[in-house]
C-alpha cells in the first residue's frame, strides 16, 4: 500500500495484480537547525546587495510583502526577520502588503501574523480588481502592462518575502513574484501569464524563461529599491535561506534547491499524482499536479490526479482555459487520459478538463483496463515539490 496526500488526511493506493509501482517520494532534506538564525545569516549577507541596515534610515518609506494565506509559509517569522533590520525605521514608515495576486483579498487573521505586528504597521491587504488601490507603472518590453497596488508607488523601498520552491512556468516561485504578480492588477497578471505558453516557460527553468524575465523586468521598471528575503523549500521542508538582490539571490535559492527537487525517471504508462492541502484544496490549485506528471508519461497513456477539492474547482473558465488549455496541457503527450479523484460529483467534474473518477480504485482499474493489464506506475505523492527529468529506456 501506498500513501498518497489527499486534502487532510492521506489516501491508500492499492495496485492491482499485473500493475508494478515505482514512487518518487517527495524530497527528504534536512531541515534547517535554526530557522531564525539562517534568517538572520542570509540578511546579514545578502547576494547582490547591501544589508538592509545600510541602506534605510528613518526616513525611508518601506514595504513589505507577505504571501496569501493559501501559501504555506513562515510569514511571521520572515517579517520578524525584516523588521529586525530595518530597526532605524518607524513603525508608522513601514506598510505590510499582502501579495494576493488574481486571489481575493482573505482575513488577514489567517496569516498567522502576530496581532501586535497588525496593529502597529499599515496594512494593505491587496485586491487585483480595485482599481482605486492601481497606479500605472508603464510596460514590460514585452507588452506587459504594469499596473501595481499604490503603496508600491510610494515606496522607496519594497522587501519581498516568499519561498523558492517548483513553479510549472515560473520556473521556481519566489523572488520577484511578490512583488508582480503578487501587487498586481488581475488583468495585467494575466498578461503575463499568457506568457506560460511559450516552450521556455517550464517548470524547473528559471533562467531564459520568459515568463520569468517578465516578472522581474517588470520589477527593475518600478524604478523603487528591492530586496528579497526567502526561504528555500523542498518537500515541506525548509532546507535555508536566501537574502538580496531579487534576481541574484533568487537564482542561489535555485541552485540550493535543484539538488533535492529534480528527480529521473523512465516514462511510463500510467501516472499518479497526489498532494495535501492547499495544494489539492481547489482544481485552481491542484492543476500544478499535471505537468510533473505530464513530463514522465507515455504517448497514449493515463494520468491520475489525486486532490480531494474540499474548495470545488475555482474559476471554471481560468481553470480549463487559462490554466489548463494555455500551460498545463503543453506537457502532456499527444495522445491522454486524465482522470480526477475528489470529494466533488460527477457533475462538477465533467465541467472541467478533467475525466470524473468515482474512486481511485476505480480510476487505477480503468488505468490498467486501457493499457491492458500490465505495465509501470509512477507514483508522486506530492508531486508539486519535484521536477521530473525523463530518461530513454536503457537497452
């Protein structure tokens, strides 16, 4: 038996006979001893950059960016960190900006940010779709207009906080994407989401990805100071930290994490992908489960995603077209089958891209029926913290 992650509790796979698995478990790093040391470390010697200590003064008008409350990340301890270093600013200098990108804006009592830090700092809690909270910054080279939440303009400086980890066309998250998409205007977000459509916008590829190199120039167009702090993540695990310049310091959180996140394995017939929450809260987010799965799997073959959706789909026409049918898809093979094992009913699924599977027994039985009876499994029990490499057939 093999566990898979399924929304909050796991889901038991059982193959049949003539159905032999192989599993690429999540990565196994060693977690780091002292979280808030390599916080401060990483500050202290920031890539491509001055220490935050050097370049602020009491003057100095800052924002910092936290992730969305469906991100799983140490918030509190990452704005601790920042505001240690920033100790020559006031209070009332310093706005806390919640990077929700395309999300609505949620309770900011879900951040798990300390009540004190709430009370003592500004707080913009950032909605893509408000346009009196929008200042026009100009456009990217690449066409992409480049509206930003307000506090963004009357910044002199903007720390970003997030974590480096798989992205499947930002190459890796992190870095910049606090900033943009994260302060973002939704229409201009998905500009540049179109952008996942281009070949060079893979999962795993942060360099010559021109998703990526979108986000950042338009960072650098903002013409405000920047700096990142993340951390770097592998299978639920923080492994370190990195601090700078938002490119730079980026790549180094890639290179620190390549290392326990890329996997090789021989394509095979049938895929099985699962992971726990938030991941497989919602289809929205759950679609990032197919293109590692996409990536090793035969022509002709199936593809099982295991998310329970406790949340339903998401936005049905950005699930099957601007996420599906524009990136997701590019990584499978010509010819698929793609069956989804969830909580919701068949009426719900046969709305989306997906095929409707009443269990994963079910879905693992028709899996062999349709590749005849035999035949390799892969199985990723959270796919979303790994970037599959396939490798030929030896022999």
């Amino acid at each position: 038996m093999i566990e898979l992650g399924y929304g909050a509790r796991p889901l038991a796979l059982t193959l049949p006979p003539g159905l032999e698995a192989e599993v690429l478990p999540p990565p196994s790093p060693p977690p780091v001893a002292d979280l808030r040391g390599a916080l401060a470390e990483a500050l202290a010697h920031p890539i491509g950059n001055r220490p935050l200590r050097e370049v602020v003064t009491a003057r100095t008008r800052v924002v910092v960016v936290v992730s969305d409350a469906s991100r799983d990340e140490p918030r509190a301890e990452l704005f601790e960190a920042v505001r240690a270093e920033l100790g020559a600013v006031p209070d009332d200098q310093i706005t806390l900006a919640v990077a929700n990108g395309t999300h609505r804006p949620g309770p900011v009592e879900r951040l798990g940010l300390p009540a004190e830090v709430l009370r003592r700092h500004r707080v913009v809690n950032h909605d893509p779709r408000d346009e009196a909270q929008l200042v026009e910054m100009g456009r990217t080279s690449r066409g992409t207009r480049l509206r930003v939440n307000r506090c963004i303009a009357e910044a002199d400086l903007i720390v970003t906080t997030g974590r480096v980890k798989p992205h499947y066309f930002a190459g890796y998250g992190g870095g910049t994407k606090g900033i943009f998409p994260g302060l973002g205007a939704e229409a201009d977000i998905r500009q540049n989401h179109l952008l996942k459509a281009d070949p060079g916008s893979r999962l795993g590829r942060a360099d010559l990805n021109p998703c990526r190199e979108d986000l950042e120039e338009a960072a650098r167009r903002l013409g405000r100071d920047t700096f990142m702090l993340n951390v770097v993540e592998a299978g639920g695990v923080i492994t370190g930290a990195v601090a700078g310049d938002i490119v730079l310091a980026h790549r180094e959180g890639v290179r620190q994490l390549r290392r326990w996140v890329e996997v090789r394995a021989v394509p095979a017939p049938v895929v099985v992908v699962s992971a726990p929450l938030p991941v497989s809260g919602s289809l929205y987010q759950a679609s990032k489960l197919v293109p590692p799965a996409g990536l090793l799997l035969q022509d002709g073959g199936v593809v099982i995603v295991a998310a329970e959706c406790p949340e339903g789909t998401g936005p049905l026409q950005t699930v099957n077209e601007g996420i599906f049918a524009l990136g997701v898809s590019l990584y499978l093979p010509e010819r698929y089958t793609l069956f989804l094992v969830s909580g919701m009913d068949e009426a719900t699924v046969k709305q989306t891209y997906a095929r409707y599977a009443p269990s994963l027994d079910w879905a693992v039985a028709e899996a062999a029926r349709l590749i005849g009876g035999r035949g390799r499994v892969l199985v990723m029990p959270d796919a979303g913290d790994l970037v599959p490499v396939a490798v030929p057939v030896v022999g």
